[in-house]
C-alpha cells in the first residue's frame, strides 16, 4: 500500500515514475495461489510469497533512491540569494527545467497580462482590479496551446496548485494560481514531501519486505534443521 499510495501520485511520479504501479500485481498473484490451494493443486505458494517480498524490496529501494535524488536542497549564500544544492545531475537538471520551461510560461503570462492591461486603461481603478483579481495564466488565450507543446508545464502546474507555492529556491509570482505576495518557494516544499513522505514511504516498504524476508529464510533453514535431524533419528532407530 505504501507503494501504490507513491504510484498514484503524480507529484511523486514525477521524481520516481509510474514503476510503483507494479506491487498492484501483487494481490492477484497471492489470491490466485491461494485459490490454486484450496482447490487441491500443487501451486507453490511460498515461492510466490517470496517473490513478492523480493519485487518489494526492489520497488521500495526504487521509490527512496530515486526521490531522494530528486529532492532539491536550497540555502542561503552570498548575501541571501537562493541557491539550489543537490547532486550535480540533480541541479543541472532542475536549474535548466526552471529557467526554460517556468521562464517560457512567465512570459507568456506578462505579455497576457499587458494586453490585458491596455484593454481595461480606460476603465475606473475598481474594474481594472476586478479584472486581474484571481487572474491565472489558464484565462490567457492560447494557453491550451502552449501547454499542448509543453507537457512539463502540467507538472509545474501540479506542483504550484497542490503546495501553494512559487519558483523553486527563490520565491517568484505564482502563474498557475492566484496572486499572493506571501506565495513560498517550491524548493523547500517539495524537499519536504519528497523525504519525508515519498522517500520514506519507500524505504519503509523496503526495508518491512526485507525483514519478512529474513523471517522466512530463517524459518525454512530451522524447518529444513529439524527434518534433517529427525531423519538422522530415525536412522539410528
């Protein structure tokens, strides 16, 4: 369930993927062993529960490498600017995502919102702020468009509406929600939910099927002891 809960997530997909999906096969597999079972067939069913502890080892070790990885870590330096500190691959990746794709939806929403403006300058102060109240860059002609071409800004969208935040280390103007000149970074956020929820949720997943296990092992080495020495008696017998 740990698993499945971080595969149905898409703010956590997008670190991780759509592999946790599998532990889903899981249930059907034991149910149909089980089933085998009752009916008087040969199934080998700790062999099936085996391989199932295994696959989630492997998925949970999956889900905490890949989303500790893709957390981002942002301090202060140098006079307080945000700076974004993670493994190389991480910050290149990250940094190059935010000023190209963020940057491209920036732009088109300021030229939106200077339409905008030119069409509402000849109206009272009121009307003109009950225009831009609650304005998002969605309310822009041809954004439909836009984002067709740009799939990432879907994910940006996701993460903005889903945390309320901005940029990533450094706070910036939301795009896809309603202005707020207390909207937080991103970065901070999404480190956060990464760790301590997605990455934890993986480990525990981990590390749970891992020791069921050893529990297993240890109780087939200890049933195998016990017939071997039984024989052993018998034997002598």
């Amino acid at each position: 369930m740990l698993c499945l809960r971080v595969g149905v997530d898409p703010n956590a997909t997008a670190a991780v993927g759509e592999l946790p999906l599998i532990v889903a096969l899981i249930l059907p597999a034991l149910a149909l062993v089980h089933l085998k079972a009752r009916r008087g067939k040969e199934a080998p069913g700790m062999v099936c529960f085996v391989i199932c502890l295994a696959l989630i080892v492997v998925v949970g070790t999956w889900i905490g490498y890949w989303a500790s990885l893709a957390s981002p870590e942002c301090w202060a330096e140098d006079g307080g600017e945000g700076i974004l500190g993670a493994p190389q691959m991480t910050e290149q990746r990250q940094e190059a995502f935010e000023e190209s794709v963020r940057h491209s939806a920036a732009h088109f929403y300021a030229e939106c919102l200077d339409t905008i403006l030119l069409n509402v300058s000849s109206l009272p102060e009121a009307e003109q702020a009950e225009h831009f109240r609650g304005m998002t860059v969605h309310k822009c002609p041809g954004y439909e468009d836009l984002s067709a071409a740009q799939p990432e800004l879907r994910m940006l969208e996701l993460r903005e509406a889903t945390f309320g935040c901005s940029g990533l280390c450094q706070a910036k103007a939301p795009i896809w929600s309603p202005y707020k000149a207390d909207s937080p970074a991103c970065g901070p956020i999404l480190d956060l939910f990464l760790m301590r929820i997605v990455a934890r949720s993986g480990w525990l997943a981990a590390n749970w099927a891992l020791l069921c296990l050893l529990v297993v092992f240890a109780l087939g080495v200890r049933i195998q002891l016990l017939k071997n020495g039984e024989h052993v008696r018998v034997l002598r017998l």
